[in-house]
C-alpha cells in the first residue's frame, strides 16, 4: 500500500473569490529577552508515578484553552493547462474561443482565494501564538479563534522559518491563557504524549499516544530543512498542523507538522512534531534577527560512512562524517579544513550523523568561532572554525560548497562523478603506491551504477578492462564505449572487485 508523508494543514479553495485583506508581516520590535519573562517554562522530569493511570484530564485542562484555530488564506492565479483544455473542447464543442483566453484574465474564475485550517498555541497572556509555517508562512490574511470566547482577532505574522516549519504569529489581546514549555531534550521512548489541536476541522481534539522515537531526521518532510522530528503515534491528521504535543504533565513538548499516511490521507500511528526546544530556538533566532533566522556557515560537502569506507578508514564503526570536498573561499579552508578529514566532534558532541551536524551548524549564530574534533592521516587533532553567514553564501553546512551559478560538474556515466587521487585521498584511505586509478566522488542514489553496487570512497582502477590513472583517461575510454554494459574494476577495502555498470536502462 502506497504511503506519502503528508503536511498537516486542511485546506480547500474556492474559486472566484479574491483576497479580503492582507495581514502585516514584519517583525516586532519584542526581543526574545522580553518575551521570555512572559511565557512559561518547565524543565523538571515527568516523575513516574505507580499506580494506574485513570484519567490525564489535570494535564489536558493546562494546556486546551491555549490551543486556538488558526484560519489562512491567500490570493493565487490558477496557470493553463493546454491538455485540459483540448479535453474541454472536445467534451464541449460549442465553447466559445476566447473562453479560456478570459479565464486566463479572471474573468472565468482563474483567480482564487486558497483557505488553509490549522492550529497554533498561546505561549505568552499577550497574544503570542506559535505554530507551523506552512500553516501562516505565506498567507496574505491570518485569523485566530480562541477556544474560551470563540472570538476572532486578525494576527499579524511575526516571523517565519520554513526549513524547521516554525512560525510565530501574535494577536492584540491581553490576559490569556498561555502554555507552560517543557524539555524535549528529555523525552525517551515510551514517554505518553497527548496531542490536542483542531483536525478537520474538530475544534479541541485530544488523542493519546506514546513518544515512538526521538531524532528522526531522515523523513524528508522539509525540502533543504533541518529535521530532528518527535515520532508519537498519538492519532494526528490534517488541521493538527501547528497545535500542542504536550507530555503527562500538561506541558508542551512538540508542534505536530506532518504524517506518515496511507492513500487516504488518514493517520496511521505515525506522526511528527517539532521538539519545542527547537521551536523555541527558533523564536527566539525570529524575534533577535529582525523576523529571520541566521544560520552558520562552514562550506564543506559532506559524507556518512559507509561499511566499505569505514573499514578503508581503519574506523570500527561509522560514526563520524567525512570532508568530501572543501569549498574555495569558505570559513572551512580558512580554518585549513582538508578533504578527507573525518569530523568526529563538534563543540565537544560526538559526530553521529550527517543530518545532526548539519543542524548543529545551523543551530550556530554567524561569526561563532566552534571547535571541530578531527581525524586526520589517522590522527585525532582539533580545529577551530569562525563559522561564516549562510545568507551570504546560500549553501547550509553539509551541502555542496560549488557556488550558485556554477557550470555543472562532469560525469563519467551518469550519475557518477570522479577526480584523481591526490595524497591527501591516498593517506585518508591508506592506499599504497600500487593502487592507480581515479576516485569515485559521488554516486546519485537513483544511478544505474548506483544499482550496480558502484559507491564513493571506491577507486576505479580499469574500465573495459584498460588501467586508468587519471580523469581524463577515464573520460577518454567512455566516450570512446559503444557497449550497454561498462566493466569497472574498482578498489575497495584492501581488495579488487568488478563490477557491471549498465549504461542504459
């Protein structure tokens, strides 16, 4: 059965209505210093407590009247669609010609107004309200309903970041019931969580479930985002977007922003919440930096190791990341970052993941000077990084450091591509001198040779049966291939091994 992870926003849209109104979106001149003596937050453990368990409506009174309904709309043109539209004429001959030439115009209805339900929690008496981006990020009106008097008040967008999904919004009034914040560092496995917001539609839903896992951040939900997700399978589904997961003691401890879904849309057991520690990371980063988040910079391209290139590396497991690539002018080769470094530590955290030291560095204000462990030529040595402005430089740490607008890098097949190995590739992979051949640098996940078992880390020693030693040998021996199937022999792991790479599918 098919399954997608699904955004939690209900949305429908209704043609031929234009925009009411249009919110402002600014940042307030509020710091987080200031707010922070408003809200409330709690970082004591839930105790366990024996006994059973026969009602968690105490936690639930705490935190219900501070979740309110959020209502989005904004204003889009719907664009052509030629095969549509030959279907339509043929359905209905009599049309007249100009019928989607005035569509097109608005006068058929083109432009429409897209309404989006969602939810958000008050976290401070006057008015400020934290929920997801995707629920308010881009819309041209925001309204909220409070649970206690169901009135609605107009909300201005204080600031939102959509690569963590976080979004504070505030609305003028005085004397609210507001969220205490609790410590998503502390969650385990096994934790009750109970999840309250607003889906479809039903105002002040609580559902109860468990916390399934913590760290999740290899669910792709934010394209180019940061992801360290809490995984509960307390029942969620669209309009929770944005609301309260709150823990035994009524405390907020997550911002639900997405499930993992069947066909139909409908909740499964698994759901994602942002921690609130993250989130209130991020309003905080919101409200010092003027309605947008700054992120460091390093300006390296990264890899998580594989077992072949942990071995290669001498490493009795794969923890760590390695420097692939060092980008030119960046705060990495300032600092004398090299390639084939193995970054084992950062600000005194062990290196687990790609994804956690990307957000990590994201996490990072510019101009922060960090302390990097590495391994190098098998030796553990340390590194400080005065880490650079990703708004300058477009390019989050662990990501390609090419710049914008550079020429595409050339492949040797398709999806594959390779360089020459220098010393400093030979020493990290401890290769004798009788190893010649090209590295492979890169390997896109849906290649063909991909499929054929070809990986980065490994040294491509023939093709078609001919020694390589350089780039442009190897550049010369497949332009020069009029077979399907191309023949590698590659090194890895102290050994030789062939493979059979198919050019075609």
């Amino acid at each position: 059965m098919k399954r997608s992870l699904l955004l939690l926003l209900n949305s429908l849209v209704l043609g031929g209505v234009l925009a009411l109104g249009v919110s402002g979106s600014c940042a307030d001149e509020l710091k987080f210093a200031d707010l922070e003596k408003k809200i409330s937050i709690d970082k004591s453990p839930v105790s366990p407590e024996g006994g059973a368990v026969t009602t968690y409506a105490p936690a639930l009174k705490k935190v219900m009247p501070a979740v309110v309904t959020i209502f989005s709309s904004k204003s889009v043109t719907t664009t052509r669609n030629p095969q549509q539209e030959e279907l339509f004429r043929r359905m209905f001959p009599d049309l007249p010609d100009d019928f989607f030439e005035k569509q097109e115009n608005g006068e058929g209805g083109r432009e429409h107004k897209e309404q989006g339900l969602g939810s958000g929690v008050v976290i401070s008496p006057d008015g400020y309200i934290l929920t997801n981006n995707h629920v308010v990020g881009d819309a041209d009106e925001i309204k909220v309903t409070l649970s206690s008097n169901k009135r609605e008040y107009p909300a201005t967008l204080i600031g939102a970041d959509p690569q963590t999904d976080v979004a504070l919004i505030k609305i003028e009034a005085k004397d609210l019931p507001f969220v205490t914040i609790g410590d998503s560092s502390t969650l385990q496995v096994g934790d009750v969580a109970l999840a309250v917001g607003n889906p479809l539609g039903l105002e002040q839903t609580a559902t109860l479930g468990i916390i399934s896992a913590v760290g999740r951040s290899d669910v792709n939900i934010l394209e180019n985002g940061y992801e360290s997700f809490i995984q509960t399978d307390a029942a969620i589904n669209r309009g929770n977007s944005g609301g309260a997961l709150v823990d035994a003691a009524g405390r907020l401890i997550g911002i639900p922003t997405a499930i993992q879904s069947n066909f139909s849309g409908g909740n499964i057991g698994i759901g994602f919440a942002i921690p609130s520690n993250m989130a209130l990371n991020i309003v905080q980063r919101l409200l010092d930096g003027g309605g947008v988040v700054k992120r460091g910079f390093l300006g390296v391209y990264l890899r998580e190791l594989d077992p072949n290139m942990a071995k290669a590396l001498g490493r009795e497991d794969r923890s760590g990341v390695l420097v692939a690539e060092v980008g030119e002018k960046t705060p990495a080769e300032a600092a004398g970052m090299k390639a084939g470094d193995l970054i084992v530590g950062y600000e005194g955290k062990p290196v687990e993941s790609m994804q956690q030291l990307r957000l990590d560095i994201s996490n990072t204000a510019p101009e922060t000077e960090v302390l990097f462990s590495l391994v190098r030529k098998g030796e553990k040595t340390d590194l400080k990084v005065t880490l650079g402005d990703l708004d300058d430089n477009k390019l989050a740490g662990g990501s390609s450091p090419r710049r914008p607008g550079a020429a595409k890098e050339k492949e040797l097949v398709e999806g594959v591509s390779v360089t020459n190995l220098d010393e400093e590739a030979r020493s990290s992979l401890q290769l004798d001198d009788s190893v010649e051949g090209v590295l492979v640098k890169s390997v896109k996940d849906n290649a063909l040779a991909a499929e054929a078992g070809l990986r980065p880390g490994m040294v491509i020693t023939q093709i078609d049966q001919t020694d390589v030693k350089s780039v442009d040998e190897a550049y010369k021996i497949v332009e020069n291939f009029e077979s399907d199937v191309l023949l590698l022999q590659v090194y890895v792991a102290g050994r030789r091994d062939i493979l059979a790479v198919p050019l075609v599918e």
